[in-house]
C-alpha cells in the first residue's frame, strides 16, 4: 500500500473531508488529492497530513510489507 493510500483511509476512517484534512494540515486540497491519487509528496507535507490525522485519532506505521494503520473510534456521547 503506497502512502496516499494509507493517507485516503486515515482520512475516511477519521471522519475527514479532503477539504478539512488539507486545512487542518496547511496544505493545498490539490496536494492532497494529488497524493491520494498516487503522486508523490515531499516529507514535510506527508508529516503535516500525519499530524493532522493524529489529533483527529488516526496514525499509522510503517512495517516490512508497507503501512499499518491504527484509527482510534472515539464514542460520541
């Protein structure tokens, strides 16, 4: 699984719109979908979008065999 994978499951696993994550982030919507997409990003950008998914409860790491992502269901109460 390539990273703008892991990063469009994060996402839809946290809740996130691509618009809400890109501005969470400080990052362009256009990166976003581009990396979602299969496009590359440099290391900050992928770290501010790992940030952002962070505090939204969803992270990841990285194994032999690609990503392995973690999302943590918050209750709703």
């Amino acid at each position: 699984m390539k990273i703008g994978e892991v990063i469009s499951r994060a996402r839809r696993a946290a809740g996130l719109k691509q618009k809400e994550l890109a501005a969470a982030a400080g990052v362009h919507v256009q990166t976003l979908k581009r990396l979602e997409g299969g496009a590359g990003a440099g290391y900050s950008t992928v770290r501010a979008l790992e940030k952002a998914l962070g505090k939204a409860g969803a992270t990841w790491t990285e194994t032999e065999d690609g990503y392995e992502l973690h999302v943590l269901l918050k209750s709703m109460k």
